[in-house]
C-alpha cells in the first residue's frame, strides 16, 4: 500500500525523501544521504551535459572501455562525477561501473552500501542532442564493515537491490527511483536547482503497443526472438528505438511497450549489463507493475558471476513481456 506515504506533486527530493524515511523508524538516514548524494551529482552532471555544445566534452575520449567500447568524453566526466560524490558522501565503500575495469573502492570502509552504475547511458547519442541517462543500482554490503568493500558486496543478485534508479536528461531532466516502495518520477527545475514530483507512484499499463529493438541484427536473432518481433508486426505495433536504453525504458514504462535486447551474433549473451543496466531497471519495473526477464528467467533471480556480465533483457509492460517469453520458449 504505497498510499498511506503519498505525498503531494510539487514535493521536492529532499523533502521526499526525509519524510520516506521517517516511516521507517530504525532508519538511520544513510540510504537517504546517498540518494541525495546521487541527485547532487546527476544535477552536476546535467550542468555538463546542457553545455557540452559549447564547450570540447563532446566527442570521443580516445579510449577504450573494458566493455571494449570508445569511451565518449562524456562518459569520462559522468563517471568522475558520480564517483567523486559517493566517495565524499561516505555511505558507500565500493562502487563498480560500467567505465571501470575493477571495483572501486572510495575509502569510506564505514559504508554500509554499494553502488553499481552506467554514469552515462547512451553515449552515441551524446554529439546529436537526443536523450541520454545515467542508471544505478544500491546493495547493502554483505562483508562486516572496517574494511573494503568485496567482490561478494558487488555481485548480489538483483533481488538484494535496497533501492535503484536512473535520471533521463532529456527534453526535461528526471530522476526516477524505487526504495521497494513503488516507483517516484522527479523532473528538475534548474533555475531553482531541485527536484519536484512530478510522477507520484508510477504504474506502468500492464499492456500496450510499442517494441523496442534493434531490428538491424534482425539476421541474428533467435526463431523465438523473430516470431515475436513478428507477432508485434502483425499486431501493428508502433516501433520505437531511441538507441539510449533509459530513454526508450522511461517512455514505455510510462506509455506501455516492451524493450528487448536479445542475444545477436554480435554479442551472444546480449549487450545490456546485468548488474548496472538491466537489474535496476528489473527493480523499477516490477515496483511499477511490469515485468523483466533474460526470456527464460526473471533478470532479478540471475546470480551474477562478473561485474560486467551481460544478459539478453525483456523488460515492460508485463502482457507483452510474457508474449515474448512464450516465444521463446519455443526456441528450447
Ligand atoms: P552505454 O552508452 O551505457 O554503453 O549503453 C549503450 C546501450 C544502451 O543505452 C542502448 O539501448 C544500447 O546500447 C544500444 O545498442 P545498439 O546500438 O546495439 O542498438
Ligand atoms: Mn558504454
Ligand atoms: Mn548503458
Ligand atoms: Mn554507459
């Protein structure tokens, strides 16, 4: 019952979450100093992105990503960002990240947190001015705090997750995040430098009518994963794909449709991240109803095994998500 802790639109985060967490009464305000940590850092974040025309962070850094990507300069300065506001927050002993080989570990030995996180979702997207993200995901260490963070704090399945979210900069920037509480949607006003409510208690339909997926690997995906890309076809869906994974999440949890990122020839496990993609986006849509899974397996339920694992991903409204698994499981 997320009514009873309705709060009215126009609530700022702050205050959000500080009244969050006084229905918890044990609560000792940790989580919430981290989201605020986080807010502060996605709103300097934005500050560099609204401006990257005009100033040389656009473009390519000249580097390549464990992911074996070309890091953008963006992604760069997003990851410093993010890092350098969870170090000085102090709530989290270590961090992994899409940008970074190994773990990191902030030096707050004390923290009983840890963060995984895409500071910057869609990156290729960056040069042209079209939405871009940053996603995260919070686990509670499982390692007795007084020394560093462990490889075991970092790799929890999705169902550990406390609290997850991600912050869409695009025509208006938003953040958007679940304590295990229902889903809340935040939209910054940055002449006054904060976050309002602006979506209180997000549901997503439990159908609807738009897919989401890269039709270019078409040649390589599964009998099941064409079938039901067919299926949507035939249903006269509308195609929708944006190429910046929050940005085509956060349009169809909030309007209904499925995104899928199969297994291609080019990459056979998916390309999505398990642990800093697809889980938190598996937290937020199941606190709004929806629905996420690798096709055969609920994406929360996999134990990962490396921090930059990969997982094929379906995730949205739960009808279609079930339509896409029942494909699938014609493949076996
Ligand atoms: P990132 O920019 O964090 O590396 O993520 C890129 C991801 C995701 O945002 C997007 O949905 C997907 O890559 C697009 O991949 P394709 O270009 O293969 O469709
Ligand atoms: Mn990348
Ligand atoms: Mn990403
Ligand atoms: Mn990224």
């Amino acid at each position: 019952d997320h009514n009873k802790l309705a709060l009215p639109v126009g609530t700022t985060l702050d205050r959000f979450i500080m009244r969050k967490q006084e229905d918890f009464p044990y609560a000792t305000g940790e989580l919430s100093q981290l989201l605020r940590d986080i807010a502060l850092a996605a709103k300097i974040v934005n500050r560099e992105i609204n401006r990257s025309g005009l100033i040389d962070i656009a473009g390519a850094y000249g580097s390549q990503n464990v992911q074996g990507e070309d890091q953008q300069k963006l992604d760069v300065i997003a990851n410093i960002r993010f890092i350098r506001a969870l170090r000085n927050g102090g709530e989290v002993c270590t961090i992994i990240s899409e940008e970074d080989d190994e773990m990191i570990q902030t030096g707050n030995n004390q923290g009983k947190y840890v963060v995984a996180i895409d500071p910057l979702d869609g990156s290729s997207n960056i040069d042209v001015n079209v939405s871009i993200g940053t996603i995260f995901s919070i686990y509670r260490r499982v390692s007795p705090t007084g020394r560093e963070g462990t490889a075991a704090d970092c790799l929890q399945p999705g169902t550990h997750q406390v609290a997850a979210g991600y912050v869409i900069y695009g025509s208006s920037t938003m953040l958007v995040y679940t304590t295990g509480n229902g889903v809340n949607g935040f939209t910054y006003e940055h002449s006054l430098g904060e976050f309002f409510l602006s979506h209180p208690d997000i549901i997503t339909p439990k159908t609807g009518n738009i897919y989401s997926i890269n039709e270019g690997s078409s040649d390589s995906f599964s009998p099941g994963v064409a079938a039901f890309v067919q299926h949507c076809k035939d249903q006269q869906f509308s195609a929708r794909y944006i190429g910046s994974l929050v940005a085509d999440f956060h349009r169809n949890l909030l309007k209904g449709g499925i995104y899928v990122y199969p297994a291609t020839a080019k990459n056979k496990s998916g390309k999505l991240r398990l642990m800093y993609e697809c889980n938190p986006l598996a937290f937020i849509v199941e606190q709004a109803g929806g629905k996420s899974s690798n096709g055969t397996r609920r994406t929360m339920e996999i134990e990962p095994k490396i921090p930059h694992e990969r997982c094929p991903f379906f995730i949205g409204s739960k009808e279609l998500v079930e339509k896409a698994e029942s494909f699938i499981a014609t493949d076996t």
